[in-house]
C-alpha cells in the first residue's frame, strides 16, 4: 500500500470513529434530557398551580385573618360590621376606604386605618378620643358627665360607670349646648383653647389637674375670657383668651406664694399679662 493510499485510510478510520463516538453520545445525551424535561416541566405546573392559588384563588377565598388594634371601648363585632367585613369576605371584597369613613364615623374614634395584607389578611388600626375636658349636660332629665376630645368634639356621655373616667379632667361652664349628641363639635373659636389643654394634658398633666372648672365668658367687645377656679383654692382666676403651661405654673405658683403669707384671695386677674389681684375681707367676697 502506498503512502498515500495509507494515509487516506487511517483519515477514513478516524472518521468513522468519531462518527461512532458522536453517536453514542448523541444516546447518552437523550436518555438524560427525557427525564429532565418531564421534571422540568412537572416543576413548571406545580409552580403554575402555585402562582394560580396564590394570585387569583387565595385572593378570592374568606380572610384568613382580621386582627384589629385599638378597639378601647368598641365591640369588635360593631367595628366588623361598620368596616363591611363577615365571615365571607375576601381580600378582594375588603374596601379599605369605604371601611375607613364608615369607622371614622363613630364618635369615639378619631381615626381608622384599615390595610389589606397579600393575600388574605386584613389588619384595622383605630385611634380612639381621648378626654382633654368635660362639662354637665341635662340629658333625657338627667344630669350626665361629657367629655371633649383636643379637637373639642363631644365623643362620650356619661362614664359608664366607670368612676375614674375624666379624673383630673377641668369641667367647661358657660358654654351652651342646644343638643347633646356624641359626635357634636364645639364652635370653632373654642378650638385654641382644646388644643392648649391638649398640649398641658400631655407635657404637664399635673397642672391641667390642678384646675377644676374652666368657665368661658364673652366679653363687651365680642371676644372671650376664661375664668379658671383651681382645685384646692377659693379663687378666681381670670385670664384672656390663651392658657400656657409657663403662664399657669406661674399663677398657681403665686397663689402658693400668696397662701403662705396668709393672704386670702377672692381674685386674680392675669387678662392683662400682669397679675394683680384683690384680697377678700374678712372672709367675705
């Protein structure tokens, strides 16, 4: 055999050999990716299903949860059936901004978050009103405690028989109510100072105790004075229109002052900025 002959012999071996080899590998090859595609698409479907349970079929499916904070004083199965949520309702169904204005509709409450968890869970969050001052209303011929939020709205009457309720609270006179009904807003230039009783309920509570009536007077001129009567002292102390903790400390302070030195007062005026005040005669206004 020649050279050349030889050489495109062993050329023509080798390609049969790979041919060979490329064909067994080719068998080899499709014995493995049959079985992974089935799991591959086994896998596929259950993660179908999944995702098909979880985005279109829990969704639709009765809550699995309501977990509702804050409910001082509200039945949970009053705010339930205000929010619109039963025992059928879904997280789809839940509207959370219609539940929300009907919850902020109950006068005890001040606000109401109502949020939607994925995929079927709802949490309510309630802020309920808190007393800053209370007053006496005749109500169906009896004489009931209410109680006034910072925004001075009318949320609770009576304490329902809970004696401590508005402890510590100043009762509000001179103002007029033509009809007691919870919910009720006080005229609006009676804000300024709810919002100031608000602000010593929370940075000096003890000096807000200290006062025990707060009676509101309109004056020659159309605007307004208060007249604070403190807890443990006859006096009168008349004020303008604003009560700050620095000028209440200071008041009460002098009063102190004053009682030690055995003066006895009938009146303190502060409607100027400067206290004077006038002394009561032998034991006589």
């Amino acid at each position: 055999m020649s050279y050349k002959a030889a050489m495109e012999y062993n050329a023509a071996l080798e390609e049969d050999i790979d041919s060979s080899v490329a064909g067994t590998d080719e068998k080899e090859n499709f014995k493995f990716e049959k079985p992974l595609k089935r799991i591959l698409l086994a896998c596929s479907i259950l993660l179908a299903g999944e995702l098909l349970w979880l985005f279109v079929v829990s969704p639709c499916m009765p809550l699995g949860a309501v977990d509702i904070k804050g409910l001082d004083g509200i039945p949970r199965a009053t705010a339930l059936e205000l929010a619109g949520i039963d025992s059928q309702s879904s997280f789809m169904s839940v509207n959370a901004r219609a539940a929300e204005e009907a919850l902020s509709k109950i006068p005890l409450v001040e606000t109401a978050e109502v949020i939607k968890h994925f995929p079927d869970s709802v949490e309510i969050v309630i802020k309920t009103r808190s007393p800053v001052a209370a007053a006496t209303a005749d109500v169906n011929g009896r004489t009931l405690p209410v109680f006034f939020d910072k925004d001075g709205v009318l949320f609770k009457v009576g304490a329902d028989g809970d004696v401590s309720y508005g402890v510590g609270l100043p009762v509000i006179s001179g103002v007029v109510f033509e009809e007691v009904t919870p919910g009720l807003r006080l005229p609006e230039f009676l804000a300024p100072l709810f919002a100031e009783l608000q602000a010593l309920r929370t940075n000096a509570p003890e000096l807000l105790s200290a006062i025990s009536e707060i009676h509101v007077s309109k004056t020659k001129y159309g605007a307004y004075d208060l007249t604070l009567y403190p807890a443990h002292n006859p006096v009168k102390i008349r004020m303008g229109w604003h009560i700050t903790e620095d000028s209440l400390r200071y008041l009460l302070l002098l009063l102190d002052v004053l009682s030690d030195k055995g003066t006895v007062l009938d009146e303190l005026d502060f409607r100027t900025g400067t206290a004077s005040y006038r002394v009561r005669k032998n034991g006589q206004n």
